[in-house]
C-alpha cells in the first residue's frame, strides 16, 4: 500500500472486523496498519485474511488516523478506557465502532482526548467473512457522531459502494431492531417453517420482491408474515431518524441477502444477531425501546425471540447460562 492512503488500526478480529478490514483494503480506502484482539491467535487470522496489517497489542498501538473497534458491544468502553489508560495517541484523529445499538458516546473517553468519534453500523449481515467482505455494495450503513468522524468514515464506506444515512443517537436500539426483524427473525420464521416442512424459498423471495417494489404499502403478500417483518423493521428505523426510502432499500436488500445465506449456509449458519451471540442486557435493552415505541411490533419481536432461543441452542455459540437467562427475560416481558 502506498503512504498516500489514510492508514487504520483494527480493534476486534471477529466476523465484521475481518470483513471490512478486507473491504477496505481491496477497496484501498485505508492503509491497514495495526490489528488487535483478544487473542494473538485471532489477530493473526485477521491478518492473514485481510492480507496487510500487523498483529498488535492494544498496548502498543500505533498512531493511525482511522482506528475502528468492531469488539463486542460490551467491550466497546472498555477498549477505550484501555486505549487512554495505555495512552494511545488519538488527538485529532478519527475513531468509530459498529455497534447497530449503541451511539459513539460510548467513545467519550476518547473523545475527551482530542479523538473525533462516530459510529457507523453497516445494515447487512455477516455470518461468513468471505462473502460480507465481497458484499458491501448498496449496503446502508447507519452513522451518527462528530460531523468529522463521520465525514472521514462515510467517504470510506462509499468507496466499498456503501450509502450512509444519518441515524438519532437516542434510538439506535430500535434502529438496530429493524435489522433484527429484517434478517435475524426472518431466518426464525424460515427455520420454523422448514421444521414443519413448510419453507418455500421461492414464494420468501417473491415476498421480498414485491416488498422492495412496494415498501410499506406491500399487500396481498405470498406469506403475511415475511411482510409484517419487513413492514415492522422499515418503521423502526424510519423512527430512528432513517429516511423512508432508505429504511426500504436497507431492508429490502438485508432481507434478500438473508435468504441468500439462508441458501448457501442452512438456517443454523445464517442465523446473527444478539440472540444468536447470547447477548443478555443487549436484548433486554432492545425489548425496552421497542415496547416504548410500539406495542404490537413488541408483541412481534417477543413471538419471534421466542422461537430464536431455540435456534441459539442449535447454533451453540451462546452458552447455555446466557440463554437460559434471555428466556426467563423474553417470557418476562412477554404479555400473559
């Protein structure tokens, strides 16, 4: 890579972190500098499938004018709060994570050290990194932040081919809701279809067809159900600030990419998202800002989480523990 590029470090080398690690680099948005996880190990993989970067401790972070966190979303403070007490150098340099529901405040740390701080959370799914590093064309990807955090980044996500659409901070949990709807459910209802013999993935895709030509105003839908979730999703994240014909195209082209997968992978592979990852206080979050904002899509969400725990058990990512607590919360919050 040539030294004229911004250069970036990559906190997190999970499914999201080595996808657009990947993407940007193909893509030459970035010089990819420094790569740190968890693990050695997993900062290595990283490395080896974006194909630039160096393995790094997060204590010994260089300088970079773009860093990213893609950790989990209960690690995301945490990281910061290492960043500044390692005393990474982030004065008047950019730093951004993906988390779909929660805002850059998270970041504050950092920000009050000169950083300027977003958050971008691109609408798609990433089961496999090697397709979603392949798949960022059209993707909409939410932002909110410090005007230039989020310039810097939004120019970089629009070299991948990706739309960026300008998200309220205070309901990015329903913001995130959409997507679950759109793809983490939508794979439920499939599942549970198949389960009963049942899934018909032409007449799904007819569904998402119609609804990508129709948006809201979709009727007479091979399956009504497919509909309600794609219907419910584009109004929680119309209510998050996404504007209409954007909230259709997020979900119309997350609900076709979800099917694909779907395809290529089975149900069990194709299933993400916070119940499939056994994130408790995530979901009990996201259950509380959709109850506050609409009762029957919380009475929808609750149906169809549900049924997602018994998914999570086959996909067996989530420890038993975390999810034997999501049901007792989920039937909690569920009307009797």
């Amino acid at each position: 890579m040539t030294g004229t590029l911004p250069t970036l470090n990559i906190i997190g080398a999970g499914a999201v972190g080595k996808s657009l690690g990947r993407a940007f680099f193909v893509a030459k948005a970035f010089d990819i500098q420094a790569i740190a996880s968890r693990t050695q190990q997993s900062a290595s993989d990283a490395v080896a499938f974006i194909g630039a970067g160096k393995v790094t401790l997060l204590e010994n972070l260089p300088r970079a004018n773009v860093t990213m966190i893609t950790t989990s979303d209960d690690a995301i403070v945490d990281t910061a709060i290492n960043m500044v007490a390692n005393n990474i150098d982030v004065n008047d340099t950019t730093v951004f994570h993906t988390s779909g529901g929660q805002g850059a405040a998270l970041l504050m740390s950092l920000g009050i050290r000169g950083a300027h701080i977003a958050s971008v959370h691109p609408f798609k799914t990433f089961p496999e990194p090697e397709f979603a590093a392949r798949g960022m064309s059209g993707v909409i990807c939410g932002t909110e932040g410090d005007e230039n955090a989020v310039n810097t980044v939004s120019k970089a996500f629009t070299l991948l081919g990706a739309k960026t659409a300008p998200i309220d901070p205070k309901s990015k949990m329903l913001y995130h809701a959409g997507a679950v709807f759109a793809c983490n459910y939508l794979t439920v209802l499939l599942d549970a279809r198949k389960a009963r013999g049942l899934m018909k993935m032409d007449e799904a895709r007819a569904t998402v067809r119609q609804f990508q030509h129709q948006g809201k105003d979709i009727k007479n839908a091979p399956s009504d159900s497919i509909g309600q979730l794609l219907v419910t999703a584009t109004r929680a994240c119309e209510h998050a600030g996404m504007k209409s014909n954007l909230a259709v195209q997020a979900v119309g082209r997350i609900a076709a990419e979800t099917l694909d997968n779907i395809d290529k992978f089975g149900t069990v592979r194709a299933f993400t998202g916070p119940i499939a990852r056994g994130s408790v206080e995530f979901v009990e979050r996201q259950i509380d800002a959709v109850k506050g904002w609409n009762a029957k899509a919380a009475d929808l969400y609750l149906s169809a989480a549900e049924a997602a725990i018994f998914l999570s058990y086959r996909k067996r990512v989530a420890s038993t523990k975390f999810l034997e607590r999501l049901q007792k919360i989920i039937r909690a919050a569920s009307p009797l």
